[in-house]
C-alpha cells in the first residue's frame, strides 16, 4: 500500500513525465540523425540531388519542435508549481481552521462554564466580580478573532470604505496609545517622536489603527518579560518614513522573519494554546501596508532577544 501511494505520488508522476518528454526529444532528433547518414550514403552512391531528397527547412523545423517542447516543459513546471503551492495553501487553511477553531471554542466554553457557576453557586461580590473580568477577558479575545476575520474578508475583497485622509502620523499614533490606553496598563510603551517635525501623510485611519493595534498587541502577547516594553521611534531617511516598533519579546529565529507575514503562518507550534495566535495579525499589517503604498519589514537577533518591525512609507 505504501509503496503505491510512492509511486503514484504527484512529485514521482512529474519527474517521470519530464523524463519521458526529454527522451522522446532525444529520440526523435537521434533518429533524424540517423535516417539522414543512411539518406546520405545512398545519395551518394547512386548521385541523387540532395536538393529533392532534403529539405532546407528541416533544421528549422527541428528547432521549432525543441522550443515547443520547451515551452510544454515551462507550463508543466509552471503547473506543477501552483499545485504545489495551492496543496501548501489547503493544508495551512487546515491548521488555520483546527487552531481557530479552538480559538472561538475555548472562550464560549469558558463563558458557559462561568455563567454556570453564577447560577449554581451564591458567590461573594469579590467572587463575582473576579469571575466577570475573566468573562469580560473570554468576549474580547472572542471579539477580536471575529474582528480579524471579518476585516481580513472586507480587505482582501476591497469592500472595506473609508477616507484616506492628510494626518500626521506622531499625533495618530499618540491619540491611538491614549484612546487605548487601558488595553496597554501592563505594558511599558515609550513614543519617540522627531524633533520639531510633522510626518503628515496620507492614511486611511481605521486601518492604519489596525496596525497598530496587531503590532501592539503581539509585544504583550508574545513576551517572557515581567512588563512587556514597546518602543516607537519616527525617522526620515531618503525621502521614507521609518516607524519601529521595538519590543523586548520571546523575539523570532532568522529563518522564520520572512515566513512571518504570510497567511495564516503561525511561529512556531506553542503548547500553550493562550499564547498562539490566529495566523492573520501580520499578515493584515502587511496588506494594509500594501493599500497605503508602504511595506512593513521585521528584525530580531534570535530568540529571547525581542523583536523590531518597521513600517517604511514613502514621502
């Protein structure tokens, strides 16, 4: 059973179809050759014209056959690849909906099992309101995954509307810190602003907050740190703008940084479910980069040495 399931394997039926397709190549110009050096010699034993027994075009004709073939080759790999990268895609959409799945499940669980503790149990008022905040805690991590959900759809369908606005991008990100303030009370966060300069640019505010909310939340979530710290610095260089947002984190592994960003990629494979994310956070941070002309790029020295990502936007 296995060994059929080898040889009947996408990557084995591949090679095997290029190989195929190289000979017979191979063994249509060899016997060419072949049939044209016994044409040859009875050409010249019985003084034939050459002219009437071959055609000028026939070198040109065997060209065009090899770059036809080339060109098959070319679409077959071409196919083989997107195959392969849409077998990649369906099996991370897999673990994304197995890893979600727990992550809107666990929650509502936890919601219920609370719920019914209030309904069995007379509990004190320190009691109660303890059990609440974990319940409030259980709807906001429940509300945020639906969040990402549903903004992920509205973006990668372009149905998300709003007005890019002229703002200066030091008082967005100090408004955004202020207005959430209680969201950060355990986190360390240090802004650091430009001398005497305006970054005014050209933003689409619900969205940009959103990546700032991604960035800010993933320096508390994903840190061994007593206090979580986060770091923003503004700087112009080259006519771009270079946001960074530094923070003293678990930090990520060199070979992971370009892995990141894609969809539904998670660092990693944690145990601890709490500490896990969906896969969409930084990749909603880089297409919404995308929408506003920008990139976002990450940096980290290793593990347990934090991690730095930049927002560059052009002037």
């Amino acid at each position: 059973m296995n060994r059929a399931h080898w040889i009947f394997h996408p990557i084995v039926i591949f090679i095997f179809s290029i190989l195929a397709l190289a000979a017979s190549l191979f063994l249509y110009i060899y016997w060419y050759i072949e049939v044209s050096a016994g044409l040859k010699s009875i050409v010249k034993r019985f003084n034939l014209d050459t002219g009437q027994v071959f055609a000028s075009q026939t070198w040109v004709v065997i060209l065009v056959l090899s770059i036809l073939v080339g060109v098959i080759l070319m679409g077959i790999f071409i196919i083989f690849v997107y195959n392969l990268k849409t077998f990649h895609l369906y099996r991370l959409q897999h673990n994304f909906i197995n890893n979600f799945t727990h992550e809107l499940k666990t929650p509502v669980t936890s919601l219920k099992l609370y719920l019914e503790t209030f309904l069995k149990h007379e509990l004190s008022r320190e009691d109660q309101l303890k059990y609440t905040q974990y319940m409030l805690n259980d709807t906001d991590r429940l509300s945020d995954n639906i969040n990402r959900i549903l903004n992920l759809a509205q973006i990668e369908s372009k149905s998300y509307k709003s007005d890019f606005v002229a703002q200066d991008l030091v008082s967005v990100v100090a408004q955004f810190y202020k207005k959430n303030s209680h969201l950060f009370k355990n986190c360390e966060i240090n802004l650091h602003p430009p001398d005497g300069e305006s970054l005014i640019y050209i933003i689409n505010p619900p969205l940009f907050e959103m990546v700032l909310m991604n960035l800010s939340t993933n320096a508390l979530k994903y840190t061994n740190a007593v206090k979580p710290k986060l770091t923003i610095t503004f700087e112009i260089h080259r006519k771009k703008i270079y946001i960074r947002f530094k923070d003293n984190g678990i930090g990520i592994e060199k070979s992971e940084i370009k892995k990141i960003f894609k969809k539904f990629y998670q660092v990693g494979q944690s145990d601890d479910m709490s500490a896990r994310g969906s896969g969409l956070g930084l990749y909603l941070v880089e297409l919404i980069a995308h929408i506003h002309n920008a990139k976002i790029i990450a940096h980290s020295e290793g593990l347990g040495k934090g991690t730095t990502f930049t927002l560059i936007l052009p002037i």
